[in-house]
C-alpha cells in the first residue's frame, strides 16, 4: 500500500483518534501494522480486528494530504476553488491539500473549470466522487435542494463535508444531514464565510472580552439590486423548489447566521416577506447555470420565492433583533451593515469597507466621545486572521475570507475536533428561517 491506501483503512472518530476500518482485508494488517509501529513506535499494540492510537499528534509527521472533491463548479465554486489553491500558502496547515475532482453537469463546463481552477480530473457525477476511496473532504457548491442527498452520502462514505449556505431546504434535511454526519463521526462545516471577515471576527473577541457591555440591539441589512429589471429571468433562485426560498434564504442567511455568532439564539420573531415581481421571462438554455443571470424568453413563469424579508425579533439573553433582506435596493450591490448596540458601547460594520471597524467607548471622556475607526489590519495576534497576508494597512478582499475557511476546516478535519459553523448552526439557522417565514404567513409571533 502507498501511503494515501495506509492512511485510507484509518477510520478518525470526533476525539482525533482513529481505528482500523473493521472489515479491511486481513493481507493488509501487517503491512499496516508495521508501518505505523515503523513512524509511531510503542503507540501502536496489534490487535486481530481494530487498533486505537493518537493518531493526530503524528498526522503531519506521516506526510498527510487530504484529497478534495468539489461538487459544484460555478460563482461559488469559483470562491472555493481558490481557497482551496491558496489556504496552504499562508496558513500553517496540519496537512497537505490536492484539488483532486471537480464535478458538475456540463461535461464542457466542468473540463473548463477543472484546468481554470487547478483541480486535477473532472467528473459529471457526483455520486462517483462521494464514493472514491481517495476523497477525504466533499465540499459541497450546488444549488440548496441537492445539499442534502449530497451530503448525506458524503457522509455515510466517511468523507468530511464542508457546505454552501443555506445547509438545506427545510429543517427535516439539516436534522438529517447533522445526524448523518454525527453517526459517521466526520467533521463538517457550513460555510458562513463573512464570519471569517477579520473585522467581524474582531468584533466577536471585543463583544466577548465585555467592550460592549450588556447587548441590548441587533440591527443588520443586506441590500443587492440584482434583480430589480423585471425582465431579470426566472433563474433557479426564483424557484422554491429549488432554492428553498429567495433573499430570505439566501442572504437573510447571513446576517442570521452572524446575529447567533455574535449576540446569541434568537428566541421569537416576526417576520414580514414579499414578491414584488409575481412573474419573470422562463430562463433560455438547459441547466440551473449559477442562478444569478441568463436570458429569459417569450414564456412567463410565477416567481415562487421572497424578494425581501424582514424581521424583528428577541435573543435569549433579552437583545432585540431587526434585519432585513433585500434584492430591491437599487445602487447596492452587496451591502452589508450590522450594528450592535450595548450598555458599555456600539460596533458598526460596513461590508462595502470590510477591513474597518467603527467603535464607540461610553467610558471615554465627554468631550472625546464618538465614534472611532479600527483599522482591522494588524499582525502580531492584534486582529484575527490578518498576520498571515499582509503588512498593516494592506487591505484584505471577499475572497480572502473563504481561505480563512479552508484553513481553519483543513486543521480541524487534521484534530478531528468541531469548527463553526457546523451543521449544528446550520440546523439553528434554518430554525430562524422557518420561524420567519411562518411567522410572514401568519402574520403573528413565532418561537423559534
């Protein structure tokens, strides 16, 4: 056996130890028994049918590589794509990373994507690649309504799953994918990448270290204006079935997600969602394409998702929440704002200007108070993720923040330890969805 095959017939539990998969054929016992006796020593005791050790104290002694299938090939897998190719230049990573299959309907596109990209073969199934035996980590890009089945699969092959937003289409699907996922004891991500700006994170270690005092305030808005020309067409995104919802889901998501990353669980909201196009252009051309543009033809389809939602709402720790989401805002293209508001102090955000922070200190002197910038920039453990890219002052970008992502999952999938988000906050988050949008149907408060 080559060193990937030894390395194949581990099984890696949570804890970070491992064992040999039982029914592994017995001709390879003792070859894999003195190769680890051979790198661990007096670590490793034979046993007939399974063996323990700490298996991730030698992890990056024994040469690891973790083998990548990407299913999904698009905007997202753009992103993802290069993180991959990158998180190992600047980060210090517990293994080795290979872009090994990229898969996608359209055997042009994804060949395309695969020499584009730097992966090293393309596939046109993903069931094939969930099934390899040299994939270790199936990271998951397609449109919402497949994440499941995708994911679920991943898992019961014993492959660690990093996912696209939202984790699934209803709460059923994220319980199945958390319990598939757990039973197979894999590690596995959701990838809310902004939780990764260093800027926010910085946020979350100042509202811990108690800079803000008690929480009092959530507001969050996120603006696009992508689909405000009526003969936008009738992309996937438009359609429930297979988006699950519209803006609600897809960038509502988001400033959910960072609400329960940064304040805490929501407990009750109240939402408000509406169309304001009912009917689009049928889009032309086979295919879900990236969902974010194409051309539409003469026949007319029913819009069947949110163009904007809405809601306030209630933490458990007693901070009110107001967010609103929408694709009807002319003249913003990918506008985030977040305030938090508390007894001590605020923190504003500003997406559009990510690598800022604005602070106001209710203990500084009167005649000094306001509102002051933190450049988010410094090295040295001054601000998180910012010493391994640049000098201070040197800007950080959108993509940066899914290499964060790729090298903080890398060295977990290595540990065998959780990483947020995981499906557990997926699974909280489509909770708040729900609630939502039950909430905008029935026009009354919902517990979520």
């Amino acid at each position: 056996m080559d060193l990937h095959e030894r390395r194949n017939a581990l099984h890696c539990d949570g804890s970070g130890r491992c064992r040999l998969r039982l029914g592994e054929a017995r001709s390879r016992e003792r070859d894999l028994e003195s190769f680890i006796d051979s790198k661990i020593g007096g670590h490793y005791k034979s046993r007939r049918s399974c063996f323990n050790l700490n298996f991730t104290k030698h992890f990056h002694d024994m040469g690891t590589t973790l083998r990548v299938g990407m299913i999904g090939y698009r905007f997202m897998g753009k992103a993802h794509s290069n993180a991959w190719r990158q998180a190992s230049h600047f980060f210090p990573l517990k293994a080795g990373i290979e872009m090994s299959t990229i898969c996608g309907r359209d055997p042009q596109g994804v060949e395309t994507a695969a020499a584009q990209l730097g992966w090293k073969s393309a596939s046109t199934d993903w069931r094939k690649v969930v099934e390899d035996p040299n994939i270790d980590i199936v990271d998951i890009n397609t449109p919402n309504d497949s994440h499941a089945e995708i994911a679920i699969a991943a898992a019961r092959n014993g492959k660690h799953i990093l996912c696209e937003k939202p984790l699934a289409l209803t709460v059923a699907q994220c319980e199945q994918m958390l319990a598939a996922a757990k039973k197979a004891k894999v590690v596995h991500m959701v990838c809310h990448n902004y939780r990764r700006i260093p800027a926010i994170a910085h946020a979350k270690r100042m509202i811990e270290e108690g800079a803000l005092g008690a929480i009092y305030h959530y507001y969050a808005r996120y603006a696009q204006d992508w689909i405000v020309d009526p003969n936008f067409p009738l992309v996937w995104r438009l359609q429930k079935g297979v988006s699950g919802s519209g803006t609600h889901g897809d960038i509502n998501a988001h400033i959910i997600d960072l609400g329960r990353y940064l304040v805490g669980e929501f407990s009750e909201v109240c939402g408000l969602m509406h169309t304001f196009i009912k009917e689009r252009p049928i889009e032309d051309g086979g295919g879900k394409g990236d969902g974010l543009g194409g051309k539409g033809g003469r026949k007319m389809g029913k819009v069947t998702v949110d163009d904007a939602a809405m809601f306030i709402g209630r933490f458990k720790n007693g901070a009110l929440a107001n967010l609103e989401a929408t694709r009807f805002a002319l003249g913003r293209k990918n506008h985030i704002t977040i305030e938090i508001n508390g007894s001590k102090g605020s923190l504003s955000f500003d997406f559009e200007d990510m690598n800022r922070l604005k602070f106001f200190n209710n203990e500084d002197p009167g005649d000094r108070q306001g509102f002051r910038d933190i450049l988010v920039t410094q090295p040295g453990g001054a601000h998180p993720y910012v010493g391994a890219w640049w000098p201070p002052g040197h800007i950080l970008g959108y993509e940066h923040t899914f290499v964060h992502t790729v090298a903080d999952f890398v060295n977990a999938v290595v540990d065998g330890k959780p990483v947020q988000p995981t499906f557990e906050d997926g699974l909280r988050n489509e909770r708040v969805l729900e609630a939502v949008e039950a909430s905008a149907k029935s026009r009354q408060w919902v517990k979520v």
